[in-house]
C-alpha cells in the first residue's frame, strides 16, 4: 500500500528534479532518499554517542521508501 505523505514527497522531488536532471526513475529516487537515511543515521549516531540509542530514523518510518521490515 502507498503512503500519501511518501507519494506527495515523489512527486515534489520529481518536479525539482524536471529543471535539475534528467534521471527521473523510481530507482533515483529511492537511491537518494536512501542516501539521506543513512546520513541521518550517521549524524544520529554521532551526536548520541555509542552508549544510547538514536531517535527513530524518520527515513525508515512506516510507508516510506526506508522502511526496514522485519
């Protein structure tokens, strides 16, 4: 099942990227978020230091193109 909220955050980076580049696939798109997942998770990481957890990754919430299901 789609996620509105995921679909709308598609359509908005599409439309940034009709003026920016050509690589419109569903396959830019997903490499790029999962770029900013993993950024994210570093930085959390990083500012938590290695004795407590990170906040959850808002990359990899349920209905997005990072989710990690069990």
């Amino acid at each position: 099942m789609l996620d509105k909220a995921e679909v709308e955050a598609f359509e908005l980076w599409k439309e940034l990227r009709l003026t920016t580049s050509t690589d419109l696939s569903i396959d830019a798109y997903n490499a790029e978020m999962e770029g900013l997942a993993l950024a994210w998770e570093a930085g959390a990481k990083a500012a938590s230091g290695p004795d407590r957890l990170p906040p959850p990754n808002p990359y990899r919430g349920r209905g997005t193109t990072g989710e990690i299901r069990p």
